[in-house]
C-alpha cells in the first residue's frame, strides 16, 4: 500500500545550486510535500560505500538549497530545530540553516530508543527531552521515516509538552529520506494539532530524492525486512535519481533498500559495512533459486510490458518531460534481464570487501598517527 492519492504528480518548482525542488500536487492533501534531488543525495542514497562524515556533507548541498527556497517563499525565515536522536543527528539543519540566511533561536533535543528483548524490538521508549517552550514556533526536524513510529512518538510528546507549558506551534518542517507512510501520519497529526493549537500552518515535509515504500513482506527473494527496507514500488522517485541509478551505477537497483541505516553507516561504520555484507551474502546464497525477473520489476516498480503513459502515470510523473527517461529505463531492463544474479551479488561483495579493507587500513593509519 503506497499511501499516496492516485491523482498525484511531482510539480517542478525549479533549482537551487543544481538541486531539483519539485512538489507533490494533489487535490487531497492538506500538507506541503516536496521532493530534492541533488547529486550528493543520489550517489548517498544509491551507493553504501559512502559513509561517515562524508555521509553528512552529502545532504547538505539539497538541504541548503530547499532552505534557500523555503526563505523565499516566507515558509522558513527563521525555525527551531528539533532534533531526535541518534539518526536525526545526520542531518546537516543548523550548517545548512546558516548557508541558507535561516535564523535559528533554539535548538530542542529528545531521544527516541528502540526497547530491545532477546534480539526483538519491542516498542520505543523517551528517556531524554531539551524542549524551549515558546509560542508559535516553526519546528524544524531531520529523521529516517519508514514505519513513522518514532515520528508518532517524539512529536506527541512535544506537543503534549508544549500544551502543557503556554507553548504553541505554527509551522513543522521535515527533512526525511523517507516512505509513504509519512503522508497519511502527518496529514493524521495536522488535524490533531488544529485541535490543540487552532493556528498551526501544517508540515511542510522534504524527502531526498522521493517518496519510497517500505516492505510489507519478505519480498520475492525471502530476505528483506518488512516495515524497515525501502523499495521503489508503490512510491514517486525523483527522475534524476531514476536516471542517476539506471545509468551510473551498474547494480544499484538491487541493494537492499535505498538508504539501509543511516545512524549506523554515520556512527556505526563497521556495523553498516557488516550489514550491507550480509545482505549481499544471503542475497548470493538464494540467487539460485530466485526468479529474477520477479525479482527485477519488484525493485524497478512494475512488471512489463507496459506503455508510456501507463509507466508516467504510475510514477506520478504526468506534469514532466520525460520520455527520454522512460526510453533509457526500457534499454537498461532489456540488457539487466540477460544478467545472472550471483554474478551480481559476486561482483558487489568483492567490491564492497575492497572498501571495507581500506576503511579499515586508514582507520588504523589515523589510530596510529594520534
């Protein structure tokens, strides 16, 4: 289930500093959803070789650029920003709000950590808030949706702590590599909010490079985790991001999910590198028993044969030019097609223990200097 109004479509507003800035238009939504596309967003996104710091400065230059719009257009001259942690702490908000001319008066902090038992992630629980209590404040946050649990969580409680103090809200502006499921939870929470503070303006919500779905099962190949991995099908992706992986990068289509852990592959760097390697080691080791093509038009979004209306359509894509897209995405699935998957997943594992090795040897080099 995408979440998404079968009527809607990706709108060009225009580009900041090389980063596409388009807006989901439909006539049911009460929010403001954009999509960014820029080229540090598609090569983070797309590739999990790029980790650590160079994860964050990656999204800062699609960040700065939304920002600058958001300025313009009086949507964000001056905001709050809250952050949850552990992954909302990837976002690059304070340094991009600065490049951007956007005033920041008070920086808020909660914590939202996953309750653990015998290996089972059993609910979410707060044990740390830093709230500035003020009256019409524009909030705003940077974190991974996929279920949306922690977003249900963190910003109920920032409501509730609000209410409780005189504080009030005006505006929430979310920056998210994120699903679909961010769509009916904050159109959900905007009328909640109405309720308790009659002026709040509503989300203005941000994802990098589209709006994704997360696994409801297991998927074709029996190794995807449901409600966590994000997929294509279902969802609205940027054309430049559509075009950056069916013509840059040889097997992206077949990674895990679009962003796997983002706290991880910033803080946790050998943890990402061993989760992405098991991902390619169970992928390999069910490969044989894999119907690829299945498999194929389960990551690309559809099953062919399909025409190019149909194909716009699906993707949300019927205010944009983009035919030259939907012609270099047939070629590429006519050569994909007539590729074996363990090949693939042989290929990936070699070259992602290569960069692990030199992640390795330049940590002991800098280890050894200090």
């Amino acid at each position: 289930m995408s979440n998404i109004p079968q009527d809607a479509s990706l709108q060009l507003l225009g580009q900041q500093n090389s980063a596409s800035i388009y807006q989901l238009c439909s006539d049911g939504l009460s929010n403001r959803y954009y999509v960014v596309s820029g080229e540090g967003t598609r090569h983070l996104m797309a590739s999990p070789e790029v980790v650590g710091y160079e994860s964050y400065l990656a999204m800062k230059p699609a960040t700065t650029a939304v920002l600058k719009y958001f300025s313009e257009q009086g949507l964000a001259t001056e905001a709050d920003i809250l952050t949850i942690l552990r992954g909302g702490l990837n976002y690059p908000l304070e340094e991009c709000c600065y490049k951007a001319g956007v005033r920041v008066p008070n920086m808020h902090f909660i914590s939202c950590e996953r309750k653990i038992e015998n290996g089972v992630i059993t609910g979410l629980d707060i044990k740390y808030e830093k709230l500035h209590i003020a009256r019409d404040i524009t909030l705003m946050i940077g974190d991974i949706i996929a279920s949306g649990d922690t977003l249900r969580l963190c910003l109920s409680q920032v409501v509730d702590r609000l209410r409780r103090r005189g504080g009030s809200l005006r505006r929430i502006i979310f920056f998210t590599v994120g699903g679909t499921k961010a769509i009916p939870l904050m159109e959900r929470f905007t009328e909640d909010i109405r309720a308790i503070f009659p002026d709040f303006e509503g989300f203005c919500c941000v994802f990098y490079e589209g709006i994704f779905t997360v696994y409801e099962d297991k998927g074709v190949t029996g190794i995807n985790i449901p409600d966590i991995d994000f997929g294509w099908r279902g969802g609205i992706v940027a054309p430049e991001f559509r075009h950056y992986v069916l013509s840059f990068l040889e097997d992206a289509l077949f990674e895990k999910c679009i962003i796997y852990d983002g706290g991880a592959r910033r803080y946790e760097i050998p943890e990402h590198y061993k989760e992405v390697t098991e991902y390619w080691e169970s992928l390999l080791a069910v490969a044989p028993n894999v119907d690829f093509k299945a498999f194929v038009a389960e990551k690309i979004g559809y099953e062919r044969p399909i025409s190019f209306e149909a194909w716009r359509k699906l993707n949300g894509y019927q205010q944009l030019d983009v035919e030259k897209l939907f012609e270099l995405e047939q070629h590429y699935l006519d050569i994909v097609l007539d590729r074996k998957l363990e090949d693939i997943c042989q290929r990936r594992l070699r070259d992602f223990k290569a960069n692990l090795a030199k992640y390795l040897d330049s940590t002991l080099t800098n280890n050894q200097s200090e």
